[in-house]
C-alpha cells in the first residue's frame, strides 16, 4: 500500500496490548461466528454454561474456516477432517488416529463480556488485565440509570485511525453533516479546549444560553428556558471514543440529562474497521421513543462519515503522493490523539 501507515508515522498500524470491542453480546451465541480482527480471524461462540469464547478462526490442519464447523458441547469440530479443540483452544480428538499432533492448537484470546459487548485481548494472554478496559460505567454502558441502545456493527473499507481522527474533529460536522446535523455550522464555531484526562483526551465544546432545538425538546419536554450543551470527543483509547454530553438549565447550571453516543473501532485488518455504537442516556428512561431516535439518527449520520473515510482510504490506496499535510488550530486535539497512539504502539515495540 502506497501510503499504508498514513496517518501514523509508526512501522506498526495498531497496538496489540489491548481491549477491543469484538462483538456485541447478541452476536455470541451456540452458533459459531468469525470475525477478523488485527488482521487475524477469531472465532466466537458460548459455552453451554453461556461464557462467551474467542479463538483463531482458522484450523491449523488444512486452513479450512472453523464457523464452517460446528459445536459439540463447549468444543469446535472442524467441518473438513473433524479436529476437535477446546475453549482453551487445545486439541482433543483427531478421529482418524489415536491422540493428537504436537501443535494442533488454537490461539485463545483473553474475553470480558462488558455493556453489552464482548472485548478481547489481543496481547499477549498473561498481560490481559481488566481493568485496562476503558471506564464503561463511567460513560453509562455498564452502569445502573442508564438506557442504553447498541446499533448493529458496520463494517468499513477504512483504516481505523482514519475513524478516530474523524470523531475528534468538530470541524467536519457543517460540512459531512450539512443537512443531517442542522445546527452544525453554529456548533463548528464554538470554541474548543482539549484537555488530558487519565490515559485520554478530551476536546471539549459548549454551546452556552441556547433555545433549546427539536431534539433538546424531545428529550426534555418540560424544558422551554435557554440550555447550555457540551459536544465533547473523549479518546479513551483506540478501542472507544465517547461523544456527547450534559444538557443543563442555562439560568440556574442544573443538569437536565446526559446523551453519550460511545463509539467502538476495531481494526479488522490494515485497511478495514469495525464500528460498534452505543448510545446511552441517564434521563428518559420510560420513553422509547429516545432510543428509536437516537437509532434513526445513526442510520442518518453515521453513513456520511463511513463515506468519507472510504473516500480518504481509496486516496491512500493509491499511488498519487500526498500533498504536504496542514492542519488547522481544530484539528489540535486530532493531532494530539495520533501522538498518544503513535506512544502506544512504540512502547510496544521497546517492550516486544
Ligand atoms: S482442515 Fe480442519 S480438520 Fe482438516
Ligand atoms: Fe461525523
């Protein structure tokens, strides 16, 4: 690939010692599914006690893809020869022989089923900590007073930091978004101040002393007054980006509700991402009529930025060299975020 590691300046695209999102909840089930992540192939089931398993996808006999096999119990049979494997992804049974050969093994990955959504770790097994998830009850998803929506994964021809760097940067939204967001230009104008929050980055706005919009009304139906909104962009890592924030009464500072639209990117392979999304809100908890809107508008809007993000991939596909890139004083919370991953993946590569 022409300009494979745009816009990273590191030899790696991603860090490996890491969480992601693999699959919502509701895609794990007795029936074998394989996704592709970090360029690899993982395959992911439940136990019959429900436990959710993630192993490599592909079966170290003759390569034939293992959802092509079936389940017997909590084991994989392979659907060519009939190699079976553990959750731990360790053979146990060869039908044509007795015993099994050295190495038929499968790489299991560490898995924590979290809001909805199972993660695997993609380092390796004995650095797989928890608690290196991003705060999930923090932004509502794991979280009681929260309702939660969680919209079906997209999959993209798109590099994942091409995403990330579009979700940090407001200034796309009276442009990508002209017609979907209509108070986007005033947004765009707002000022904004980035700041570094524990292991992220925040690039907050505010809208200070609006009326409140058709959305604001619906979702605060009482609310008539001038209210103050945040649009914020917190980088929690490569995994989660989190969007959104607090509506409060503008006259009296009281907060009337949090909206936090939680996007989950993982690279599938160099040039392809999956992008999970989650919307929760801490306020109308008994009218659904939210959540289908909030679903609606990403039907709307997340279409536009998948666009967008195809279109610069097919750019950087091909061969034409790039112009010399700038920036502008927006994109100042982007450029940070690209820095504190490009940090990631090098201090990888020291440790490695
Ligand atoms: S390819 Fe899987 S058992 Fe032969
Ligand atoms: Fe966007």
């Amino acid at each position: 690939m022409a300009h494979a590691s745009y816009p990273l300046t590191t030899e790696q695209p991603y860090p490996r010692r890491q969480w992601w999102a693999a699959a919502t909840a509701t895609e794990v089930s007795r029936n074998l599914v394989a996704r592709d992540i970090l360029g690899e192939r993982v395959l992911l089931y439940r136990k019959e006690d429900g436990t959710a398993v993630a192993v490599s996808g592909i079966c170290p006999h003759r390569a034939f893809p293992l959802e092509k096999g079936r389940l017997v119990g909590d084991s994989v049979q392979c659907g060519y020869h009939g190699f079976t494997f553990g959750p731990d992804g360790a053979c146990q049974r060869v039908p044509s022989q007795n015993g099994v050969p050295q190495h038929a093994t499968l790489r299991r990955y560490p898995v924590v089923e979290r809001g909805g959504v199972v993660w695997i770790w993609t380092g390796e097994e004995s650095a797989a900590d928890p608690a290196l998830l991003p705060d999930l009850a923090a932004i509502g998803l794991d979280a009681p007073g929260w309702t939660v929506e969680i919209h079906p994964v997209a999959t993209v021809e798109a590099r994942y930091t091409l995403l990330i760097e579009n979700l940090l940067d407001l200034s796309h939204v009276t442009f990508i978004h002209a017609t979907t967001i209509p108070s986007g230009e005033k947004v765009a104008a707002l000022p904004v101040t980035v700041e570094a929050r524990s292991g992220g980055l925040t690039v907050a706005r505010k809208a200070v002393g609006i009326p409140p919009n058709p959305l604001i009304k619906a979702q605060f139906p009482d609310q008539d007054a001038l209210v103050d909104q945040e649009f914020d962009a917190q980088y929690m890592g490569p995994c989660l980006i989190r969007t959104g924030g607090t509506i409060s009464d503008h006259a009296s500072g009281k907060a009337l509700g949090t909206q936090n639209f939680i996007h989950m990117i993982t690279p599938a392979a160099p040039g392809r991402l999956h992008y999970f999304v989650a919307t929760a809100r801490d306020f109308g908890h008994d009218n659904p009529a939210l959540g289908a809107m909030n679903l609606a508008m990403g039907t709307r809007i997340q279409p536009e930025d998948v666009d967008a993000i195809s279109a610069i991939e097919t750019v950087l596909r091909g061969d034409a060299p790039l112009p010399r890139e700038v920036s502008a004083r927006v994109d100042n919370g982007a450029l940070q975020v690209r820095r504190l991953l490009e940090a990631q993946i090098r201090a990888e590569a020291l440790a490695a």
